[in-house]
C-alpha cells in the first residue's frame, strides 16, 4: 500500500486551472481499484491518496500521468507500506509482513 503525499509546487490558482482534469484521473485511477481513498490537506497546500498497487514503479508511472504532474504544479512524496491491520472494510487490502 502507498501513501502518495502531494505538495503543490505553483500557487493555488495554477492548480486549480488543472483541477478539473485531475479529478478525471483520479475517477479513472479509483475505478481501476488503484486509490481507495484521497482528498486535500488542511491548510491547502496538497493532498493525499492513498492507493495499492504491486510496486513502486507502478506507482511512480500513475503518479507521472497526473495532469498536476504534467503541468507542473505539485510534486509527489510516496511512501510504501504493509498494511498489516485495518478497519473491516479495508480487509481485503490486508498484508502479510515478510518472512
């Protein structure tokens, strides 16, 4: 599982000029089963998703298609994890940790 932090790198009426284009690829990515959850920091300065996918690599491809990757307005810090323990409804994105 991977946490995809996002900071914006242009001011706020930069990304919001992307916004519209950004939600497409997020409904595409969430109908994929790829994010399972996202949505904006508090202050707005970024955001987070939270998303599954088999390695990093895939991910960073996801994250380079992002049209606020491709316009330059926000970077991406992604940090992998092992889901070891969730609520009930996450279940199916449970983890074993590694022998």
């Amino acid at each position: 599982m991977f946490i995809l932090e996002l900071t914006y790198t242009a001011p706020v009426s930069a990304v919001d000029e992307q916004l519209e284009a950004h939600v497409a690829w997020l409904d595409e990515l969430y109908e994929a089963g790829v994010f399972i959850a996202s949505g904006r920091k508090n202050p707005r300065d970024g955001g987070v998703i939270i998303a599954v996918a088999d390695d990093r690599a895939r991910i960073e491809e996801i994250t380079a298609k992002d049209p606020f990757t491709v316009a330059g307005v926000c970077e991406y810090r992604i940090t992998e994890f092992i889901a070891t323990k969730t609520a009930p409804e996450l279940a199916p994105y449970r983890e074993q940790l590694p022998a």
